[in-house]
C-alpha cells in the first residue's frame, strides 16, 4: 500500500516516514503542495496524509480536492498543531492533532482503509 505523506517540517516528515515504512507501507513523501501535486500527477497513492498549514500557496485542504480529482475514493488524513481548525467536511477523511504518536497515524491509515493496510508487525 502506498502512502503519500506532505509535511514541511523536515524532522516530522522522517518521523512519520520512518514509523510507516516500518509497517510496511510503501511511502513518497512531499516537504510541499507542489511537490506533493507532482506526485499526484505521476503516481497514484492509496492514502495521502498530510499537514494542513504547509508553506506556499497550496495548503493540505487544496492537496486533497486537486488529488481527488484524479482519484476521487483517495483516503485523505489531515494532520494539524494549529488549534482550533474546523474540518472540513471531506468524506473518507481523518482529522489527526499534532504531535501523534506513530501508532495513530497507523491506526487512521487502517480506519480510512477499512482494514486494508497490513496488519500490525
């Protein structure tokens, strides 16, 4: 299962890289909306996790709709520390409130999967 993970705080980003790739997803990661719309472009994800607040013009809610266009059942995770931030109200999504620890963001991966992300190692 690929995971695309958008966060532009670098020692975050590893962290959650690490923390998947350890159960066994496999994970493109973005430092930014462009990078991340790059990679929607390319190559599909089975679940995008991404931060809301991200530096540049496009933030985490645009990530969303612009890869769901291309890929409307995309799971999305909304990962913030800004408080208090209203959802949005997108379907198939998880709003997640930093910090979290690795074994939630898995945890929401299995929820917006239904299950079908691997089991736990």
């Amino acid at each position: 299962m690929r995971i695309l993970v958008v966060e532009d705080d670098p020692l975050i980003r590893e962290f959650v890289v690490q923390a998947l790739r350890e159960e066994g997803f496999d994970v493109i990661h973005a430092a930014d909306g462009e990078q991340a719309l790059s990679w929607c472009g390319r190559q599909a994800a089975d679940v995008l996790v991404t931060d809301v607040k991200l530096p540049g013009g496009i933030d985490g809610w645009e990530i969303a709709e612009r890869c769901r266009e291309q890929h409307p059942d995309l799971p999305v995770i909304y990962a913030t520390g800004f408080s208090p931030v209203t959802p949005r109200p997108v379907p198939n999504s998880l709003m997640l409130q930093k910090p979290y620890h690795p074994e939630q963001i898995v945890e929401a991966i299995r929820e917006v999967t239904n299950g079908r992300a691997p089991p736990p190692t």
